[in-house]
C-alpha cells in the first residue's frame, strides 16, 4: 500500500475530530468523526467558520508552532457551537496535526455562571448592608464582597477579593474578629454581634454583624458568611425615644394632672396624680376596665368615645375608690407607651374650676345687682336734685324776702321792735330748715365713710323721750296735730347719739306725713329687751313700698304730703335703717293704707346705772373772753365770723391764707388761745398743713377745731383722722357757743 494511502487510513482511524490542516487551513487528512462533522461532500469545511473564527485560525496556522485557540463553528440550523481547537506543528510534513472539541455546553455553563455572579454582585450591591465571603481558616481570605463592604474596608471590590483578613482589618478590629472566627472550627454555629466603627469621615457608626459558617459535605468549615447592617440611624431613634419615654415617665410621675393609659379599654398603668384624684391605689388601677370609671349615665357615650381611636375631649364624672363622683376633664390620644400603642387618657380635676366658675356667676349676679342698685341710685339722685332744688331753694327764698323786708325797715322813719324780732324768727326758722336738709345729707356721707364711731353703754330712755317731745311739739301743734312720748322708765345698752338720729328721723317722718290725729312715741318690755314704737295715724304705707321705703332719696306716694314743701329728700328712713345697722338693733314696720304706720327698733335692756356725785343739771357754761385766730379762704365767711365773734366779746383775728394765718400766729403767739380754720384754703393746701404750721409758731397746742362744708364720704374721712373737732358748716350758733367755752 502506498504510504499515502497507508496514512489517510490512519488518520480515519482516530478517534474523535481529528485533522491534518494546511497553512490554509486545507484538510489534508481527517478522522472520520471529523468526516461525519463536516463532510467533504458539502464542500470546504471553512466556510462553517464564523468570519472571526477563520481570520484567527489562518493566523495560528500559518505560524510554525502549536496552536490552541477557540473557533465558532455553524452547526445544524447555521447556529454557532463554541469549539476548541488544539494543533501541534508537524516540521516534516508543515502542517498542524489539529483535534477539535465541542465546548458549546461548558460554554454556556461558563456564561451562566458569570451571568449569575454578575446578578449575585448586582443583589448584593443592592442590599442596604455590607456583605462578604470569608474562606476557612486560618488565612480567611476573602472570596466575595459587595461595594458597601469593600469601600467601607478602604477597597474597591476587585482589591478586596483574596485578601485575607489580617488584611482588610484595622487593628482595633483584628483583635475582635480572631476572637471571634475560631469558634467556627469548634462548634460552627452562627453568632449574632454588636461593632461599633468610626467610618472614612470619623462619625461613630454602629451595626449589627451576623456571622454564619458554611460547612461542606462532612461538616467541616470552608467559610464564613458576614452581614453587617448599619443601625446607627435606628439605635439614634431608639435612643431618642427612650429619652422621650423618660422624659414622659418623668413628668407623669411630678404632673398634678392624672394620667392613665389602656389597652382595648384595660388599664396598664396610671400617674400617682391619678390614683389621688380617683383614691385608688396603682394596684387597684391596674387591670381596671377604664368604662367602670364614669357614672352610669356618661358611661355608654364614654365608651363609644373612648374606643373611637380619635383625639377625644369629654367632660363627665368619675366615681372615685369612695364612690364618690368626681367632675373631671377626660382628654384622650393614642400614643406609644411601654413599646406598644395605647390610649392614652389626661384626667383633669373641674371641681376648682367649677368653683371658679360659680364664684365668677355669683360675682356677675353681684356686679349686676350692683349695677340695678346703682341705677336705681342714679334715678333716685335725680329725683334727690329735683327735691333739693325745691327744698334749698324755699328757705333762701325766704329769707331772700325777709333781707328785702329788713332793707325797706331800715329806710323807714320809724321800726317797731315786734316786726323786727317776726323777721328775724322767720330767718331763724328758714335758716334751721336749710340746716337741717344739710345736716341729713352731712349724716349719710358720715354713714358712707364708716365715720360714725358707736359707744355703747347704759342710756335712760326717759330724758331722750322728753327732748324729742319737746323738739316736735311745736311742728306738730302747727299742723293741729298731738304728739305725745308715754313716759318710761327703762334703760338700754346703745350709743345715745346715734339712737337720738334714729328716733329723731323717725317722729319727724311721723309729722311729716301725718295730716291729723296723733302720733306717740313709746316703749315696751321685752324678754331681756326694750322695744321703742313710733306710732302715728298719718296715710300709711301700701305693702308692696314697705321694702321700697328705707331707699335712699324714695318717697311715699303722690299724696298731698308727698307735695307738701317739707316732705324731704326721702334719706331719713335710709339713715335710719343704717343706723340701726350700727347698733344691731332689728328694725321692724307694720302700716295700713291710709289708717297709719308703727316703727319700731328693739334695743338690749339693761339696768340703770348709779347717779354719780355732782352730775346734777347745770346751765351751759358762758364763755369768757377767747382770743380766736380764723382762717377761711372765703371772704364772707372769714367777715360774717368775726362780726358775730366780735359782738360776742372775743378778740379775732382773720387769715385768709396758710401763709397770712402764720404771719398773725407769730405777731400774736402770747395770745392765741383758740383756733378755727377751714379744712379747704384754697389750692392744694388744707387744714392740716395750716393747724401744723400755727402750732409750731405757736409754740403750744391750743384748742383747734376744723369747719368744713364738704359731706363727701372722703373728705369726711380724711377730716377724721386729722384728729380734731370737726364742725360742719352751716355752723349752729350754739354749737360755736359751746366751742369758745372750752377751757383754753
């Protein structure tokens, strides 16, 4: 056989894909494998080669060396395979002895497995921790990290990879790490650590690590698992919501407000604020359904709020551990308390505030009572100016008339004395009139500003009856009518003057109103008590004025007294009342319509008291000759007083200011003895810088006595405290009489 014939036998004799090829890549012997592969018959095997394929392979092929490079050869259906072709360069024959492999499967194998690696690495690069693979060891070298793990580590992925722990670690963390990973080769079981860190910018930052082993078929440690997830950002809000649960623990146990929490309406846990409001103790709070708390009547409407989930504000009542009902504020949230969400429940104590809030009713029906009062004094004042502009008017009037009578007599050729002593009665008489409508209005701003200071102490009725049925007689006989006081012997504890006030008030309104028949003053025991009756057969008091009556500046009715000239400014039954306040003495009227009225006051008796030596009656002392210093701003006033002192037969001398008043004091410091200054002199200054400064010119304290016409309730009361004498202007001529008999 022919040795070419002889070789091509053999090499059909190879097994698998096997052939000779030319530096053109021309087979010149093959296999039959690779005759079944590409046969002849369909032509050049290299047209199956993939463009790239070819220009490679002819590349290698034309190099006198070994070969071994990878081809893309069609297949059925034209699709490419992945082959490997493997050629030794034979010198004698220069050509490449070539065996070709199908590798397309362990191809694919190879790309999915990249392909899966490449998704892994994605996953991982995903997840929000730091994830690597460690090998067994003692090097641990590292088999797999994701970016987190890497750039947290100072690397980048490719770097990290294969290097062994001792490596990667800093040396505060090697120490922890190789206490850590030998105990994988004993036991291998998973372990769960706390590592705290200060990263690349130096912030503290702290995570969670999780170590697991992966053991093989026998149970033997090839690796380590290591998660590492960063909680600083967690363990940041934990501890901020332990502060804030500290906080809140705080201030519920110091909070004066009660607080209780529930869970489905059981209560968990109370303040001690509100086991005082409830008077419970914490254990018997506890466990307690929150719906047994309210009355029976808030209970159901409680419930449906309670258990709404919403922000809810109640008011109810609460029965307390006395059963008790305590008027309370429920104020209700959800909020997390002891790591899980509850409700929780502010209790608000309303029994202050619905104490205040009776005190504010009760102050506003006071201040409305007030304001009724002061309107209704608003309208009596009115009516008061329109009486006084009546009733000051007609005694000026008159004596206006009795002034014109005196000028026409004094131009007369001739004067009879009785016409002179007529006018100057009448100017008496109108001058008291005047008087007394001053002295009434002086007694209730006296009442106003609490001047009038009561003296109790044993006071004889009998005297005091006589003196007031001598003082009305005369009135009384003008108007045809008797009046008559029953004679009594009783004693009573009061203040003589301020009951004189009362009873003088009383027998005047009695006259006053009374058009005929009598009127008696009297008195009658009682048990440990002496009751004075005032009673007349005047026109009576309608029951429904009988309260109505004892009301400043209110008069009775429209009768014809109510339009006499003297029926008054309707104030004496008001200073009565008041009066009789002073003394606490009860006060009591009983009247009919048009038949009459009966007052009377109930006083305590008492026994009478001893007569003391020398108190018999004696005449009003007669004033020697006084040497009087008067200051008054008025010049009238300042004139009138020193004509009357100077008929009188005293010495005066008249300073119509502080100033002048001092100047005199000093030129006549040796015979002062007795002063009188007005309360107001003008400007700013009042009788209190004046008496200061006359007194130390002076050089001694004289008698002073202060005149004022003020009557409101102030300038009374700071006339009080000076501390001197007050004399209210119109001054009485024997009230001044019985200044200037006073001892110098």
């Amino acid at each position: 056989m022919p040795l070419h014939d002889a070789r091509l036998l053999l090499w059909s004799l190879l097994p698998g894909r096997a052939a000779l090829l030319s530096r053109t890549a021309t087979v010149l012997a093959c296999s039959s494998g690779w005759e079944r592969q590409w046969p002849r018959t369909d032509g050049d095997w290299r047209q199956h080669l993939s463009d790239d394929s070819r220009c490679r392979l002819l590349d290698a092929l034309s190099r006198p060396q070994d070969l071994d490079i990878a081809l893309e050869i069609a297949g059925a259906q034209h699709r490419f395979g992945h082959w490997r072709c493997v050629g030794a360069w034979d010198p004698a024959l220069q050509a490449h002895a070539c065996h070709a492999v199908d590798v397309t499967a362990q191809e694919q194998q190879r790309l999915d497995a990249r392909l899966m690696s490449e998704r892994i690495h994605l996953l991982f690069d995903q997840l929000p921790m730091q994830v690597a693979y460690f090998g067994p060891p003692p090097a641990a070298r590292c088999l797999f990290a994701n970016d987190s793990f890497a750039r947290w580590m100072g690397f980048e992925r490719h770097e990290i990879v294969g290097k062994a722990a001792q490596e990667i670690l800093q040396e505060e963390d090697r120490r922890w790490l190789e206490s850590v990973i030998p105990a994988y080769g004993a036991g291998g079981e998973n372990l769960m650590l706390a590592y705290s860190r200060r990263g690349p910018q130096g912030r503290l930052r702290h995570f969670e690590v999780s170590i697991a082993g992966d053991q093989d078929a026998q149970g033997r440690t090839c690796g380590f698992v290591v998660a590492m997830a960063d909680v600083t950002e967690r363990r940041l809000a934990e501890d901020s919501l332990r502060r804030s649960q500290e906080r809140l623990a705080r201030f519920l146990e110091i909070s004066a407000e009660g607080v209780f929490f529930h869970r489905d309406g059981v209560i968990t846990d109370a303040n001690p604020a509100a086991c005082r409001l409830l008077s419970l103790t914490h254990t018997e709070l506890i466990g307690r359904s929150a719906l047994s708390l309210p009355q029976d009547a808030n209970r159901r409407w409680s419930h449906l709020r309670i258990h709404s989930g919403a922000e809810t504000t109640i008011e109810t009542q609460m029965l307390d551990g006395h059963g008790q009902a305590v008027p309370v504020e429920l104020i209700g949230r959800s909020m997390t308390h002891q790591d899980e969400r509850q409700r929780m429940t502010v209790l608000r104590d309303m029994r202050d505030r619905q104490a205040a809030q009776a005190r504010i009713h009760t102050l506003i029906e006071d201040l409305r009572s007030q304001k009724d009062r002061a309107e209704a004094a608003d309208r009596g004042k009115s009516v008061f100016l329109a009486a006084a502009s009546h009733d000051l008017r007609q005694p000026i009037h008159a004596m206006g008339l009795f002034l014109s009578a005196l000028r026409a007599m004094a131009q007369a050729p001739a004067v009879r004395q009785g016409e002179l002593a007529e006018i100057c009665r009448r100017m008496q008489s109108s001058l008291d009139s005047l008087g007394q409508l001053l002295n009434m209005l002086l007694d209730v701003s006296r009442l106003d500003a609490n001047a009038v200071q009561v003296q109790l102490e044993p006071t004889p009725l009998e005297p005091l009856f006589a003196e007031l049925e001598q003082e009305f007689t005369d009135l009384a006989r003008e108007k045809g009518l008797r009046l008559h006081a029953a004679p009594c012997t009783a004693w009573v504890r009061t203040d003589a003057t301020v009951l004189r006030r009362i009873l003088s008030n009383l027998v005047a309104n009695a006259v006053r109103y009374t058009q005929h028949g009598r009127i008696l003053l009297g008195a009658r025991r009682r048990p440990g008590h002496i009751e004075i009756q005032v009673f007349d057969s005047g026109i009576g008091i309608a029951p429904e004025q009988l309260d109505a009556i004892f009301e400043e500046f209110y008069q009775v009715g429209q009768s014809r007294a109510a339009r006499d000239e003297a029926h008054g400014l309707g104030l004496g039954l008001s200073i009565v009342q008041r009066s009789a306040r002073l003394l606490d003495a009860p006060l009591t009227v009983r009247s009919t319509l048009g038949r009459g009225s009966a007052f009377s006051i109930t006083l305590p008796a008492c026994a009478p008291e001893p007569r003391r030596p020398g108190a018999e009656a004696s005449a009003a002392p007669q004033p020697g000759q006084r040497n009087v210093l008067v200051i008054d701003d008025d010049e009238q006033v300042l004139m009138g007083m020193q004509q009357l002192l100077q008929v009188w037969g005293h010495r005066v001398w008249c300073a119509p200011s502080a100033d002048q008043a001092v100047l005199l004091a000093i030129e006549h410091a040796a015979d002062i003895d007795l002063l009188l200054s007005d309360y107001r002199l003008g400007g700013n200054t009042t009788a209190v810088q004046a008496i200061a400064a006359v007194h130390a010119c002076l050089g001694r304290t004289v008698p002073t006595f202060i005149l004022t016409g003020d009557t409101s309730p102030q300038r009374i009361q700071e006339a009080s405290e000076l501390g001197f004498p007050l004399l209210h202007k119109p001054v009485d001529a024997n009230a001044l009489l019985g200044t200037l008999a006073l001892p110098a």
